[in-house]
C-alpha cells in the first residue's frame, strides 16, 4: 500500500503534472511586539495624569485660592497703609499731574496737608495720653468702687445685716473672675483658630477682587466673552493701545489710573464711560485705534464706539456687552398699537432703539432727509417706516418713486397721489418730471405766501427710492438736457437742489434713499442739502463723510465700520430732528423693521383715516393709444402750442408709447394723414387746436362712410 508523502518544504521546481504531490506550507508566527518599557509606560502614564482636565482644574482651584490668600493679604496691607498714610493723595496728585490738570492736582495737595495737620494732632495727643489713661483708670475704678459700696449700705440698711455693705463688691469680684476663667479656657483655642480666621477674612478679599491670573480663575469668568468692564480693566486697554504719552501718564499715575475715569454707567445693552486723557495725547489717537481698543476690552470692533463729547481732551466710550447687539430689539410701536396716529408738526416717528435701548424717535417736520448704505441693508425698510407712520397724518401728500420697482411701496396704492414703480430709463424719467412737478407746486404756494402770509399748506412729502438711478441716468430730453448727472444742466439735480433750497418753507419735502454713494450717484451739493442724513453699513471711511459730513465722522460717527450683512438697518443718523447725547454729532440707531405684511395692515389703517387718494400709477408695458386725441388732450384750451412742447407733453402722458422715436416728422405726418398740417408762427412751428379737431373730425366722418359701406 502506497502513501503519498507530504513535503514541508516548498521546492524549487514545482511539479508541472496534474499527479504532482499536495504541498503543505507553513508559515511562522510574527514575532511578538516587543515589550514597552516601563519608563516609557510610566511617562505616558504621568503625562496623562497631568494633562487631564481633571488634574488641571484641581491646579487651577488650587492656585487660584492660594493666590486669593496671598494678595488679599496685599490689597488689606495697602488699605491699611493708604489709610495711615499719605500715599492715597499722593497718587493722586501724581495722576492729576500726568494729566494736565493742575487744579485737581492743588486740591489733592490741600487734602494731604490736612491730612498731615490731623495726623500729627493725633500723634501730639499721644504724647499725655498714659498720664490722661492712668487717671482716667484710677478715678474710674475709685467711682466705681463707691458706687458698689453705697449700693451695699444701701442693702444692709434693708436687710439689716451689716455683712450686705460688700455684698455687691464681692458679687463683682466673682464676675470679673468668671470672666478671667472663660477667657482662660477659650484663649488656646481661640489662638489656633484664630490665624485660620485671619486666612479666610484675607481670601474672601482677593476673592471678591478676583485677585488671580486669568488662567487660574474658573471658566466663566476666564472666558473672554462677557467679561465685566470694570476701571482697571478700561485703564489696562487704554495702556495697551501703544499711544506713548498714553502710556507714560498712566505708568506716572500708579495705581491711580482710573483717576481719568469717569463713572461707569450701565446705558441700554452695555456700559459707558468718559475718560479724560492726559495732556499731549490726542482724541483721533484714540478713535483711530477703536480694533485694538476693543480687543483690549475683550469685545469685537462692533461693540465698541467712541465718540467725542464736549468736554476738552475726552472720549466717550459705549462697551456693549457681549453679543448684546446680535440680538433683534423689538416689533415696531406702529405694528403693536394699532391705535396709533401721527402728526407731522408736533410728533416723532418711532424709529428704532439707540444703543443704550431708549426708543429713538425722529421729528420730520420740515426736514429734507437721506438715507443711504450699501445694498440690501435695510434703506428701503428704514425709509419706508417713517413714510408708513407719516401716512398715519391724514393731512400729508406722498409723491412716491421706486426705482427699484419690486413692490417695496406697493402698500402706498391709494394713499400716495403719484406712484412710480420700475428701475427702467423711462421710470427714471417720471422720477424727474415728477420732482420737476413737486418744484411748480413748491413755487405755486410761495406765490400764494407772498399773497396771503397766514396762508396754511398741507405737507407733500416726495419719496424717491434708489435716487442713484436718477443721478446715473444717461437719458438727454429733446432740449439737450441730460435727466441724470450733477451739472447745472441736469434736470433731476437742478430740480432736487430748487426743492432743497426752498421747499421747506412751504411744506415740500425731499426724501431720498440711495445706495453705495459716490461724488457721481450722489453729488456734494445734494446731500449736504438734507436736514436728516442717515447712512447703513458703506465701504470706506470716504463714503461714510459722503453720507452724513465731516463734522459726524470727525465727532466718531463710523458707519463703515459697521457689519456689512450683520447689522442690518443699523443706522448712524445725523439730524436736530433727534435727540442726540450732549456733545455728540450723531447717535447710532437700530431700526425696527417692518416687514411687507405688517406695513400693509399699517397702510390699510392709514386708507382708513384718509378720504381717499386717487394714485397715478404707471404702466409698465406699451400700450394702444389714440395718437390724434393725445394730441388733442395735451393742447387742452390752448388755441395753438409748438410742436416740441406738444411732444414732451405726449411723453409725459405715456413715456412708452411717446418716446424719442416720436419727432417733428411724425407729428407732422401724423395731422398730414388726416388732411391737417403744423404750421408757423412767428418763425415757430406750431400745431393748432382747430386744427387738430377738423383731424379728428376728418377721421370720424371717414370710419363713419367705412362702417356705411
């Protein structure tokens, strides 16, 4: 009997034949790993003992209370060294000095000279005190000793005993000696108790003061977000700001630093402070620094505003708390009190909140106002919610131009007499006849004053939205003048500055918003025509005195370094129609918005306080019209007018029908085809009225024979 014999080795030349015998490999085991080393496992092992969070915390509690002990040892050491001596004061004058201010510094000098005077009467009456002591003892315990003694003769003549005399005596005797027993027992304890007393009255000190590192103290108040704005803290900043003469007074001044300091008070959503800066530093030094200030504070840029009051050599800091101004304020008055009304003369528009949460309301009694920002930042809403508590004012007329033309001012359909909605060139145009119009009704009433001076106009406010369009618009009329530009040829700019100048006086009023200013969408003379100048979020530190002057942005208004996207309907106002902080040249509000639903209600209330307005709206798409009665219709009773003014007034009437492709010819072929002509007077060509009636006329009676036929 054969058995097949199994190899364990693999051989070098494999069997070709299917017969070959089964070949058996094994293959050995990996080694072990080798063993770690103990120091190793013993470093790993120590390493993530030290570094667990755990291990961390308890390092931190433990320094941190060590440290409260020892420096709460060090602040009472220095109260009680302030107040023994006259360092507090001269501190003092070291910080009024490194201030400039030498009155303060002479007051804090008469203060230590007193304070000496009173010390040294103090240490002159030490000098008789052991002998004024010892008799004071002496006469007191002989009073003492006759009082116990009479009250003892007093009870032995009751008593008839006459062992009762020192009865009294000897009862205060045991009393003292009680109290000499108690004092034995309780004066070991109290003389080991007594350090560990001491030790806890020092760490509730530092406690209280938080007298640790930053790395040391628990996790609340460690983290940068939130913390407390305290004087130490607001000094610290300053120091830090890397201004040298900043830096040099405050180092002179000691611990007295926030000798500089005003009183810190909680205002709305943060805190505000006016810090008084040492001579040869400057405010703009400190404005211009406003990033690394705020860092200093623990805030972002945002939270933090300077501003310049009118005190000299001051700065008026607002620390926000933190993420206080990502929170939204709240509705809007005229959304929840649906019994509101306005008043154009006497009222304010409930705007929005300022930063320290106060209602920010606006008066635009005779007030050109502007609004302006970047896109998409709320101008529009901002605009249209003083327009929609202004509608709450029966009496006020609203001439109304949204250029945008999305439906933002939809709501104002019969409250509005005008309504022009549409970004084209030819909505651009309207915009400008219409402000053109507002302009002859400006001029109308300041011939009616002139004539009757109680005379009494009802307001008209002229609204019109994304106004860059109107400034850019490259369209030139048949008088070759452009609509847009800023020349003395532009008719919107020439129409805006008439109402500018004048229109105030009779109630006529010019409302622009417009977006990302420029010196070519919104010329120098237009918007320092504005009473109200508002701006959102702009780009640059150039557009922002674009928006509301020099004198805002040089008094701290920084509207450009708002948050593009985040603070919407944030708004830097400059205006006398707000109140305004004393000394301050703007004030930063944050608006309520109000969106497209609400502001219908609001304007279905306002169509409910008001007769009724028929609103001139106008259409977009062309339209089928009656050349010959247009032409009829815009001579009017005029007996003949010429022919360019016949064509803008048809341009005027339908701007889509009658554009720039109507011409001399045109209307001179149009009478021609119905047997009438233009003809001249006085060199002029004219278009008559009997003329046009004979074409009418001509026309009728030949559809007359058409439909005979």
């Amino acid at each position: 009997m054969s058995e097949n014999v199994v190899h364990l080795h693999k051989p070098t030349d494999p069997p070709t034949s299917d017969t070959a015998p089964t070949v058996l490999t094994v293959v050995p085991d990996a080694p072990p790993a080798r063993p770690v080393p103990l120091w190793v496992r013993s470093g790993r092992a120590i390493k993530t003992g030290a570094t667990h969070e755990k291990t961390r915390a308890t390092v931190r509690a433990a320094a941190r209370h060590s440290l409260y002990t020892f420096n709460g040892g060090r602040i009472v050491a220095r109260r009680a060294w302030d107040g023994r001596t006259g360092s507090r004061y001269e501190r003092m004058i070291r910080a009024a000095e490194a201030a400039g201010n030498l009155e303060a510094a002479e007051e804090w000098e008469e203060r230590l000279q007193r304070f000496r005077a009173a010390r040294h009467h103090r240490r002159m009456d030490l000098l008789h005190s052991p002998v004024e002591a010892a008799r004071g003892v002496a006469v007191g315990a002989g009073m003492s000793v006759g009082v116990l003694v009479a009250l003892g003769v007093v009870m032995a003549i009751s008593t008839g005993h006459v062992g009762d005399v020192i009865t009294p005596l000897s009862a205060t005797i045991d009393f003292i000696a009680l109290l000499i027993r108690i004092v034995q027992v309780v004066w070991g304890p109290a003389l080991t108790i007594g350090p560990f007393l001491a030790l806890l009255a020092l760490w509730s000190v530092g406690r209280k003061q938080q007298a640790a590192p930053a790395w040391a103290l628990p996790a609340n108040v460690r983290s940068s977000e939130g913390e407390p704005i305290t004087p130490s803290i607001v000094v610290k900043a300053l120091r830090d700001l890397g201004i040298s003469p900043l830096k040099a007074a405050i180092k002179e001044m000691g611990d007295a630093g926030a000798s500089m300091l005003g009183p810190i008070r909680i205002a709305g959503c943060g805190v505000e402070v006016d810090v008084t800066l040492p001579s040869g530093v400057a405010t703009d030094e400190v404005q211009k620094r406003r990033r690394k200030l705020a860092e200093n504070l623990t805030r972002h840029e945002h939270e933090v505003f300077i501003t310049i009051p009118e005190a000299a050599r001051t700065v008026r800091l607002w620390i926000a708390d933190s993420g206080a101004l990502d929170e939204p304020i709240g509705p809007s008055p005229l959304v929840t009190d649906e019994t509101m009304t306005a008043n154009y003369k006497t009222g304010k528009a409930p705007w929005g909140q300022d930063l320290r949460g106060d209602a920010a309301e606006l008066s635009v009694y005779q007030r050109h106002l502007l609004v302006t920002g970047l896109s998409n930042q709320g101008k529009t809403a901002a605009l249209r919610a003083l327009a929609l508590w202004l509608a709450l004012d029966r009496t006020v007329q609203f001439w109304i131009a949204d250029l945008k033309g999305i439906g933002d001012w939809a709501m104002f359909d019969g409250i509005a007499q005008i309504l022009i909605e549409g970004p084209s060139d030819d909505h651009v145009i309207q915009a400008t006849e219409m402000v053109e119009g507002a302009v002859e009704e400006m001029n109308r009433r300041i011939e009616e004053r002139r004539q009757d001076p109680t005379v009494v106009f009802e307001p008209l406010i002229v609204v019109v939205d994304e106004a860059q369009l109107a400034f850019m618009c490259p369209v030139v009329g048949e008088d070759k003048r452009p609509y847009g530009g800023a020349k003395a040829t532009s008719r919107y700019f020439m129409a805006v500055r008439k109402l500018h100048n004048q229109g105030r006086a009779v109630d006529v009023l010019m409302w622009q918003g417009t977006q990302d200013p420029t010196d070519q969408n919104l010329p120098k003379l237009v918007r320092e025509g504005a009473h109200t100048r508002a701006s959102l979020v702009v780009g640059t530190e150039s557009q922002s005195r674009m928006a509301l002057g020099d004198k805002a942005v040089n008094g701290g208004a920084a509207p450009h370094l708002l948050r593009q996207g985040l603070d919407k309907g944030t708004l830097v106002v400059a205006s006398d129609g707000i109140t305004i902080p004393a000394g301050q040249a703007s004030i930063t509000v944050r608006t309520h918005f109000i969106d497209d639903e609400p502001a219908a209600e609001i304007a279905e209330r306002a169509k409910m306080l008001r007769d009724g307005a028929t609103t001139l709206r106008v259409v977009d798409q062309a339209e089928e019209r009656d050349a010959l009665a247009d032409v009829a219709a815009v001579i009017g009773d005029a007996a003949r007018l010429r022919t360019n003014e016949v064509l803008k007034r048809l341009h005027a009437l339908a701007p889509k029908v009658y554009g720039d492709q109507w011409t001399n010819d045109r209307l001179k072929s149009l009478l021609e085809e119905h047997g009438e002509e233009p003809k001249k007077s006085h060199g002029v060509m004219v278009v008559h009225r009997d003329h046009v009636l004979r074409a009418l006329a001509n026309r009728d009676e030949t559809a007359s024979a058409s439909a005979a036929e």
